[in-house]
C-alpha cells in the first residue's frame, strides 16, 4: 500500500457538508449534470469571475495554528495604565470555559424563537438588572456595541424626544472631559441628522440657552476625576435640558449612581466586567433610561411575559426597538446586540455578587490610592481631588520623556498629555505593580524608590470622597445575584441556562440571510490567547505587530474576494457597515462639491437597515419596486433615477436580492445610477452566494460591507458579536473611516464610526483563520455548495410548497422563499410551522420577511445531506399535518401546530386532554426521538408582555423551587 505523507483531509472537506456522494444524489434530485452547471444556471455568465481568486494555498489546521502564533507572538503584552473606557480584567475560568468558549452559547441566534431561547434570555435579563440597579435607572436594553455607538443613540434619543419648548433646539453640549473615542463618535453621528455639537469645559456651558436640548457628562471624567453634577442636574431640568452620563459601571458600586443625581440616560461599556481589552472589543455596552423613554430606547429590550399555561417565560419585548422594523421612519439602525458579551458581563456580576463586585472596586482604588500616596513622596502632585482608578500626575516634558523610557523598559503603558501623565487601575494590578510604577518615577528624581515604603500604608487605606459622591443605596439584592459564588454552583446555573437554548449544536439553523454556518474550533482558539485579548486598543503600533499583519493580510483578501481597491475593518456590526458605507459615499459627493446629494433609491424587498442607516446619513429615502417575480423593476429605477439626478445620492442594493435570486439586470442598475451621478451601495448579507464566483466589483458596485459573522464564520453568539468591514473602489479608498489615537482612513477620511480603531478586533482572527485554512479554491466551493445545498432544499421541497422566486432558469441563489399563505385558509399561520418546528428539532428559518406569511430558508454550505433531509423531512411531515386539518382528521384549533410547542411538562403531566397522542406531539419522526431537544416553555403570549412591560429579573420567590432543584 503506498503511503502519502501530505495531509489526508483538507480543511474545507470539514467545513463543507456534502460529501462527494452526496452532491451526486443531490444533483440528481435537482436535475443538474455537474455543480458547474448549476452554477451557470444560478449566475448570469456575464458577471461571473474569468480569474480564480487572488489568495494563498489552503493551510490545514495544525499548520494554521502553528502559523499563527507565530503572528500572535509579535504582539507584546505590556501592562496597561492607559485607561479611557479599556481596562485589563480577570476573566473567571468557569465563565470563560463554559461560556466564550462554549459553541452552546456562542453559535446561538438572536432569540426571535423565544421559547428555545430561555437560558439567553434570562442571561440578559440579569444583564438589564444588573445595568439598573448600579446606574440608579428604571430601564435597561440588553446592550449595544460600544460605549461611543452608546453614546450617540442617547444623543438621537434625546433630540427624537425634545419636548415641546425645545422642538427647535439642536444644539447637544459635550463635556470636554468625555473621551476622546466617543466625541469623535457623536461628531460623525451630529452631523447628518441636524445636530449642532457643542464641545468645551463645563464652566462655558450655559443652561438656559433655548437652542440646549442636551448635555453629556462622563463619570468619573476622561481625567479620571469624578464630580457631583446633582446641582447641574437640577438646573438643566429647569430649562428643560435633558442630560446623558458616560458612567464606569464598576465605579457605581462606590460612587453615586447617576440616576439619584436624576440624570436622563446613563451609558457605558461592561468590558469591565471579565470581558478582554481585545485590542477594542468586542464589548457589551450598556444603555440605561427612565420608564418614560420605553418606547423611544434603541436596540432590544428582553422583557418577561407568560406561557399559554401561565408560567413566567422571556422574550424580546417592544419588538418595535428593532428599529430596522420602522425602514426609513427609524431613528437609528441598531438591530445588533453584543448579545455573547452581555452574558459574560451578567455571568460575572451573578459570579462575584455585589459584594464581590464592591471588593473589586475598592482594591481598585486603594491601589490608585497607594499609588498617589507613594508618588506624592517622591514630590509628584496628583490633582484629582476625588477619584475612583485614575491619577492625573502633572509633569514638565522633561520628566515626562524620561518616565515614558522608563516605563517602556519596565513593560508599562501610561496615558501622556501635555504636562501631565495619568495611570488607571483595574481588577489585574497588585500592589508589586505600584511598587514598579514607584520605581519608574523614582529613576527620575535621582532618589531611591526604598524612601517610599509601602508596606506601612497598605493598613491604612480607606475611600474617601466628597459629600454627595459615596453611594449609599443597595443594588443587586435580587437573589440571582447572590446564590452561585462557589463555581461549582455557578457551573451549574450556566448549564442549566446553556439547556434552555438550541443552537448550532444541536441542529441547523436555515434563516435566511442569516447564514448560521459552521464556526470551526481551530477559528475559535485563537481568540482567547493572551496575544490577542490582553491587549489595550491604543497601545504603540510596535506593541501590535501581530494585529496590524493580521489587519494587512485580512484587508487584501476582502478586498481581493469584493474586487475592491481597500477595506476598513472598524465598522462593528452589518448596520455600522451600512452606516460606514453611506458616510463614505456622502463624504464624496461633498468632495466633488455636490454636498446635496442626498436621495438614496432602495428597492422595497431591501432589508430593513439600508433605509434607516441612509435616514442616520442623512439621506432621503425613495423606494423602488419589485415586480411579480420579486426582481427591481428596472423601469421604475430608472424613472426614479432620471428625475433625482440632480439631487441622486446612491442606490443601496442587496445582491443576490433578499428573494434568493442572483438578478439578471444588475449591471444595468449600477449603470443606471452612475449615469445619474449617483454611488453604488451593495448590502453584503448575501455574500455567502458571491465569494469565489462573482464580485461586488464585478457586478458594477462602489462601496459594500461584510457581515463577517455571515459569510467569514464569526458566530452570531445569540444576537452579537458581528463585524461589518467595508470594502471600496479606489475612488472612495480616501475617505474610509479615521480614529481620534490611532491612523487608520484615507487622506480625506470620514471621523469615526466605531469607538476602537479597528472594531471587535479579537474576532478578526475567526475570519483570518477561515480563509487561511479554506484557501481561495476552498472559498470557492463552500459558495458553490452554499448554492447546491439550497437548491436541493427547494427540489424536495417543493413537492409540498411552492418557492415564491427564482432566478430566470429556475433556480434558487444560496436561499429561497417558501410561501405558506394558502394555509391561512384553514386557520394555519406561518407562525403556527415555525413553532411547530420546535418540536421536530429546529429553528424556524426567517418568518415573514420579506415577504408576510413566507420562511426564508438558507442552510449553508456546512450542512450534510443528513441534517438537510431531516430538516425537509420535518417540514413535509408538516404539510402532512396541516392536511390533516384541510380534511377535517384533525380540529382547525385544537391540534399538534396551535398547540405547538409542546413540553415536557405537558407531556409528563396526568391530565392529558388534547384529541392526538403524545407521541404525536413530541417524538413526530422516529429521528426525533434519538435527540429530542425539549422547550421548556409553550407558545408565548407576545401581547401580555408589551402590556405588562417587566424588564428586570422575576421576583425571588419565583427562583425559590428552580434553585433548590439544582
């Protein structure tokens, strides 16, 4: 036998799967003679690539990893003093193991199926409790993307929400103290929506201007002093001038929380909260309000309703805060959560208690504490009167250059501005790290660090502030907060929660334009190495040397895979992409002298966030229409181009369209928009049917971004992180997204979209590692198999049901449309089917959109034939039920689809009264019973919970059985 000594299995035969067999059976089943001819029959020839991708050889795994850290080891991991919302933390082992790590938390979906998503759901409930009860607020959303993206929503909030003697107030007046980060945010965001910025000291801001409508503060302030603004409080309200804090999180366990000073919204960032610096994220941040604002709140709120059987059961509430839901009436387009991140941060708040939290925090501050006493012997003057990590040490450039040399040798990162040096504390830092810090400084006065002993003021320090900043009020007395400090017990209370939840663990997850595919381990390991994650976003670029080679390599390969000339990655999620994108587009004409461009043409099947991202940039929206075979109709574009091209800003398109067709025309729209004067934008949510055989450039696009937790493999991770690049022609590569600390943009960049410089960048290695390891013919295959695997779906299918589209022979692109509106005459909603499907095992595929009383199907090239016949075989046992109903065998209300989901409880329970077997409710096909994955509630009752909005953990009692049975 001879022997071969190259690999034996290439990556992509484990990431695609079919296997060669099987694509033989499903062509069959299609009626295709090869995958090549699918694919021409799927993609109009004329836009596909004559040229294979420009990319390196497929690695295999162990070659990937042993590269990579190689790359990895050229980040330096100093220890940071810099500060600025971005501290080191302690990660607990119990939640960094069972929870960043676990694909049982990390593949789930955005909990739209509320009744298989419990576990998250009270994971974020417990977030939203926790945000509450430290901000002094009645109400908290189950996070957004940054502290910076935080902080322009509240901005857009409070101007949306103006009362009535401030309806022509613009202007929003922002602390000169707040970072850096987030005003370069709030610029970007002002400008397009009419908002008249206003930076400066507090002494220069003047309350009873009647063009004030509101007023941001961070707490404590950029320099690390935290002050009392009660009395400014009270004096904007007077004026009716609403007022917004930046807040520390874990500063509010020692200082007065900004809702007893009576502020209007209180924002920030959990990264604080056992999340890694990762070089700027991802993090979970926070948004924190008054009742009176619910329904104004961006983002998702997780509420508690009830069950048909009365019991407590979780689901998103106010479904209107997907703002994308509103199209061009929104007033943001965050449809993104850090949902994976939001879980870590409640995790640790339920892991460490309040009075863990409380213990951090105070050895925070002694820290900072004994740092400043140390320092003040050797002669140096802190100036911040009342502190909470941060030390603000003034300095002449002389010192300041030798401390910086000093620190540098030490391995030591601090914070330099003019005349000063400051040095924030966290949760990682002992008392030899002051003990170093004291050395550094001491080597520049020509005196021994030995003068300072710190030893004997260890014992005697205490926190002390001004009347007014100590807080005195309780928080997270709820008992979730105080059961599971021993990790046994907390590894528990994450299982149980882990339980709830079906995800790609269990079984595909076929939404449309959603592409839920496999996220491999060897993508995910690098992600918690040291390397990446302990690193401070704005440390010096040679301390990131292994980022900035990722950064480099990762934006040639989208750029070569979109046939782009540059990318940005900073963008932090698809609607921050769509954002970025617009902005960019906005910032051309303007270049060009054509600043009143500002028509943005979209087709009505676009997804929701292209029409609010162009209202956020400051666009007017004009919808074009589809015609009977869902296709753009290309008169009424071009009508619509020709009577706004004076005034024709862009034209956002999806491609392949949101109905699964790769669109014959679209060459010819991009040609009618240029002839018009007008950008280009392409929504990339559909890339997954592109890479490898068409292009965003191929096909006549300016501008598109990526949703690298789409199409490059970063998990959703229950509703975020994602990453959302963008990818542009040459003419628009200068004007790619800056930064406030670090160059990142072109020579006419717009100012910053997202808080750090280079996004969620610890994730960026997932997508890094899946082109590394599939190699540009790999990439090629996963989309021809994305393409194969969906048409196979609709050929079995579609001896049932009918497919509302396809493309001009016939065929479905990476995703189809299955209409289910002929069975409303027999009382069957689709929501009856997506819940019913519950029971066979899975998710629903997207409901109703784009079309109502439709499934938007799209399994991906990473499932198995298997896994898809059982997914076509739940559904064609479906129809067998609903025909059940349309000839009377079963009653029109009363059976397996209204009754659906069906529990174990209802199963187990002695008063079985429903007219079908048991077995028939829970164990339909015989696959079912091998793993059957059990909701462990029944059908919610969404109206109940927008009636009775309840944002916060269930009372105590109610946890009182579930927590002795643990």
């Amino acid at each position: 036998m001879k022997i071969d000594l190259t690999p034996s299995v290439k990556f992509e035969d484990r990431h695609n799967g079919p296997s060669a067999n099987d694509v033989s059976e499903m062509l069959a089943k299609i009626g295709a003679a090869s995958i090549d001819e699918l694919i021409d029959q799927t993609i109009p020839k004329a836009i596909q690539l004559d040229n294979p991708l420009n990319l390196p050889e497929a690695k295999s795994e162990a070659a990937f990893l042993k590269d990579f850290r190689k790359m990895a080891a050229k980040n330096k991991i100093y220890k940071s003093f810099i500060g600025l919302g971005y501290y080191d933390t302690i990660t607990p082992g119990v939640i960094l193991r069972n929870v960043l790590e676990n694909p049982g938390w990390y593949t789930a979906y955005t909990p739209y199926q509320a009744e298989i998503a419990q576990g998250r759901l009270e994971a974020l409930v417990n977030f939203q409790t926790m945000v509450m009860d430290l901000t002094g607020m009645e109400l908290a959303n189950a996070s957004l993307l940054d502290e910076g993206t935080a902080a322009a929503e509240a901005m857009n909030m409070l101007f949306a929400t103006r009362p009535r003697d401030k309806k022509k107030a613009t202007k929003f007046f922002v602390d000169e103290k707040v970072f850096v980060q987030t005003k370069e945010i709030l610029k970007t965001r002002a400008l397009p929506i009419g908002v008249t910025l206003v930076e400066g000291p507090l002494r220069e801001l003047n309350l009873e201007d009647p063009e004030l409508y509101g007023v941001l503060l961070q707490y404590p302030n950029a320099d690390g002093e935290a002050i009392d603004y009660k009395a400014l409080v009270e004096t904007a309200k007077e004026n009716s001038v609403a007022t917004a804090f930046s807040a520390d999180l874990l500063a509010l366990t020692l200082l007065t929380p900004p809702g007893e000073m009576g502020a209007d919204v209180v924002v920030g960032t959990t990264q604080r909260f056992g999340v890694p610096m990762g070089f700027g994220g991802p993090h979970a941040a926070y948004f924190a309000t008054k009742d009176a604002y619910k329904r104004q709140v961006p983002g998702r709120i997780i509420g508690i309703s009830v069950d048909r059987d009365g019991n407590k059961a979780y689901r998103m509430a106010l479904q209107t805060r997907e703002q994308h839901i509103k199209r061009e009436r929104a007033t943001s387009n965050i449809c993104t959560a850090q949902v994976l991140l939001a879980v870590m941060a409640g995790m640790y708040a339920v892991y460490h208690g309040p009075k863990g939290l409380k213990d951090i925090a105070l050895k925070i501050h002694g820290l900072a504490k004994l740092t400043a006493q140390g320092l003040a012997k050797l002669g140096f003057e802190q100036e911040n009167e009342n502190y909470f990590d941060t030390l603000k040490i003034k300095v002449d450039d002389v010192k300041q250059s030798k401390i910086k040399a000093f620190a540098l040798s030490h391995e030591m990162n601090f914070r330099y501005e003019p005349g000063y040096i400051y040095l924030a504390f966290d949760e990682a830092k002992t008392v030899e790290d002051v003990q170093e810090i004291i050395e550094v400084f001491a080597r520049t006065t020509h005196s021994s660090a030995d003068v300072v002993d710190l030893g004997s003021m260890v014992d005697h320090l205490s926190f002390e502030v001004a009347d007014g900043l100590k807080r005195t009020s309780d928080y997270m007395d709820h008992m979730i907060f105080n059961a599971f400090h021993s990790e046994h017990e907390m590894l528990r209370y994450i299982k149980r929660l882990e339980n709830r939840d079906l995800s790609l663990v269990h079984s595909m997850i076929s939404l449309g334009s959603c592409t839920m595919k496999l996220n491999a381990t060897a993508e995910m390991i690098p992600v918690t190495w040291p390397e990446f994650g302990q690193l401070h976003p704005f440390v010096p670029q040679d301390q990131a040397a292994g980022y900035y080679a990722l950064f480099q390599d990762l934006r040639n390969w989208l750029s070569e895979i979109t046939g782009f000339a540059e990318t940005s990655l900073q963008p932090n999620s698809g609607a921050q992409g769509e954002f970025a994108g617009l902005m960019v587009i906005r910032a051309y004409h303007e270049s060009r002298g054509e600043s009143h461009r500002n028509i943005a043409l979209i087709p009505s099947s676009a997804h929701g966030t292209n029409p609010a991202s162009a209202v956020m940039a400051g666009m007017k929206v004009v919808i074009v229409k589809c015609d009977d075979k869902g296709n753009i109709d290309l008169g009424d574009l071009k009508e619509k181009a020709e009577k706004h091209k004076d005034n024709l800003s862009s034209f956002l398109v999806t491609y392949p369209s949101t109905h699964g067709v790769f669109e014959e025309a679209i060459r010819e729209m991009c040609r009618i928009v240029h002839e018009n004067g007008g950008q280009v934008y392409m929504d990339g949510a559909n890339m997954n049917a592109q890479v490898g055989l068409t292009s965003p450039g191929v096909i006549g696009a300016d501008v598109c971004h990526l949703n690298l937790h789409k199409t490059f493999c970063i998990p959703h991770g229950g509703g975020g992180p994602g990453m959302g690049p963008i990818c542009v022609a040459k003419h628009l590569e200068e004007f790619l997204p800056s930064s406030p600390l670090v160059k990142t943009g072109g020579q006419q960049s717009i100012s910053a979209i997202s808080a750090a410089p280079f996004g969620s960048a610890s994730i960026l290695p997932i997508s890094y590692a899946y082109i590394a390891m599939m190699g540009r013919e790999g990439l090629k295959h996963a989309t021809q198999t994305a393409i194969l695997n969906a048409n196979y779906i609709k050929a079995r299918l579609g001896e049932f049901f009918p497919t509302l589209y396809t493309g001009a022979q016939g065929r479905a692109a990476h995703e189809m449309i299955v209409d289910f509106r002929e069975f409303k005459t027999v009382g069957v909603e689709v929501e009856d089917i997506a819940k019913r499907l519950i029971d066979y095992g899975f998710h629903s595929p997207t409901v109703s959109f784009p079309v109502a009383g439709t499934m938007m199907i799209e399994p991906t090239e990473s499932e198995s034939k298997a896994e898809l016949d059982r997914f076509c075989d739940a559904l064609i046992s479906i129809r067998g039920e609903i025909r059940e109903i349309e000839e009377g065998k079963a009653d029109a209300e009363n059976n397996v689809l209204k009754n659906a989901p069906h529990t174990a409880g209802m199963v187990m329970s002695d008063a079985w009264n429903l007219p079908y077997s048991r077995e028939k409710a829970v164990y339909p096909l015989e696959y079912v019973k091998n793993s059957k994955f059990w909701p462990t509630v029944r059908r919610i009752d969404s109206a109940y919970g927008d009636r009775n909005l309840v944002c916060s953990c269930i009372p105590t009692e109610d946890y009182a059985e579930e927590v002795s049975n643990i």
